[in-house]
C-alpha cells in the first residue's frame, strides 16, 4: 500500500526559484540555492532565515566541505566559501552564455559533480561535469538536456541521475577507469501526467525520493522503482529535496515560484517539510 501525506510549510516564501536543499547535521540547519537570484539560503531548524549570500549570476547546487564553508556550482563552473565568508572562484569551465549549471552533489571520494542545460532547454545541450580533487574537471555524461538531481549509493558503486526531459530515474554504474559513465538501467520511468523529475535524496533503506515538477509531490520509489510513499504540496512546482533533521526523518522540500502569479501560489518558493518513517543517507561532503 502507498502512503500518503501533506507537506507542511516549513518557512516563508524565500527564493524565486529555490532548489538543492542539504541538510548540515554539524550546524543544525538547511542550506538551499534561490538558483537564479544567484544566493544561498541558510535557514534554522525553525524555518527561519539565517543568511542569504549572493555568490554570482547564478547559484546551482551547494554542499558542505570536509574543511569547512562550502563548494557552489555557479553559473559557468565552481566556487569555494572559506567558514570565514571568502570566496574564491575557480577557473570558468566554458565561455557559453547560453549554457549554465543546473544541479549537482558529492560523490563518496568526496569530488563535486554538477550537470548543466541550456538557458532555454535546448535538447542534447547539457552534460555532467565532475570536478577531480586535483582541480581538473572530467565530464562523465553529454548530450543531456535538463541534467537534473544525482546522488550516489554509500558504497559507491551506483549513482542515481535525472535527465529531467527523459522522464526516467535511472541508476548508473560506476566505471573501474573512472572515466566516463555508460551502463545503466531505469529503476522507474514517470509518467509525464504525475511531473517531471527533478531533484533526488537517498533514505538508508535505498529508498529513491523524486521531487515532481509541475507535480505538487515527491515521491519516494524503492530500489526496485516500486511507489510506496507519496508527499503532496500546495504548490506546483516542486524542484528538489532533502533528508535531515535531528534524527535524519525530515524530508525538507524546496519549490519554486519562477514564472507564476504569486497570488495563485503565495506559498511558492517556501520550503516545506514532512516527517518520514526512514532516515537518510547524510549528505557526502566536499573534499576540495
């Protein structure tokens, strides 16, 4: 039997277009990217707002370092905030104005990867960079379209990634050359009615949660694609989420208001929370 519940709101309306939410179990609280306005939100285990940092053009996807502060994939490559507030921009990836990063995560030797899109979703224009501990970057994946939500199992040896246009949550293996990924099967493929898949997290059963654009849920898959939780929302566009809190069972959702009458969705781009019956898998650090 599939469970069912309603999201509740966790904070204010903060971001235009919030997304890649993680949890940070050192501080007690939720770091997120408003992407476009280029800033990263630091809210509290009350929901609410720390800080907002502006890091550049464009803020696609943070996560914490095992040496403090943060790496920020930004709009054309990387960055890195020092726990004293410095950042420091690495060099740029590509000259392409028409291109930047969309999502990204931390595999388990502790490099950043971050996929890209075009501006206007142009097909076959995005692919998956990974940023290697000596600083050069390799890319694993191309030709993608909207290079969406990844995340990698504990032991390393899987990634489960989102090319948002395919409709597929699809779980790749890692290559022994640890050069390019190729092998992968479908652990479920969405129907278009239910959203389109963006963000992911991983519960410590191997539990998939799939954030619905245009979907008002998240949906939770087993390792078998079987559905056996849905969360709504109040709102239609929901990008990504994350698993955290004190004890690992809050699913903190963020959503997005880019492109809607605030005043049919207030609550867009508030993040929201629901309690879930399995913890997740603590987010992988940086290691840059």
């Amino acid at each position: 039997m599939v469970h069912t519940q309603i999201a509740e709101r966790f904070t204010a309306s903060l971001a235009e277009h919030g997304e890649g939410p993680v949890w940070l179990a050192e501080t007690g609280q939720l770091v997120c990217v408003d992407m476009l306005a280029g800033d990263i939100l630091t809210i509290d285990a009350e929901g609410a707002l720390v800080e907002r940092r502006h890091v550049g053009v464009v803020a696609a996807a943070v996560r914490p370092r095992v040496s403090g502060g943060l790496i920020i994939a930004v709009e054309r490559g990387f960055a890195l905030l020092s726990p004293d507030g410095e950042l420091t921009a690495l060099p740029e990836l590509w000259s392409d104005p028409t291109v930047r990063m969309n999502d990204g995560a931390c595999d388990t030797q502790g490099r950043m990867l971050c996929g890209t899109m075009a501006y206007d979703a142009a097909p076959g224009r995005g692919s998956l960079h990974r940023l290697e501990l000596g600083g050069n970057t390799t890319t694993v994946l191309d030709g993608l379209t909207i290079s969406n939500g990844i995340v990698f199992s504990p032991d390393g040896s899987t990634a489960v990634f989102i090319d948002s246009m395919t409709q597929q949550v699809r779980r790749y293996q890692m290559p022994a050359d640890d050069g390019s990924w190729h092998e992968y099967d479908v652990i479920v493929e969405i129907d278009p009615a239910l959203g389109t898949p963006d963000g992911v997290c991983l519960d410590v059963e191997g539990g998939i949660w799939v954030a619905l654009w245009a979907g008002s849920a998240v949906h939770r898959y087993n390792a078998q694609g079987e559905l056996t939780d849905v969360v709504t929302l109040p709102v239609n566009q929901v990008t990504a989420c994350a698993l955290g809190g004190s004890d690992g069972c809050t699913l903190f959702i963020t959503t997005s208001a880019l492109g809607l009458d605030r005043h049919s969705e207030p609550d867009a781009g508030a993040i929201f929370t629901a309690r879930v019956s399995v913890a997740g898998e603590p987010a992988l650090m940086s290691r840059h």
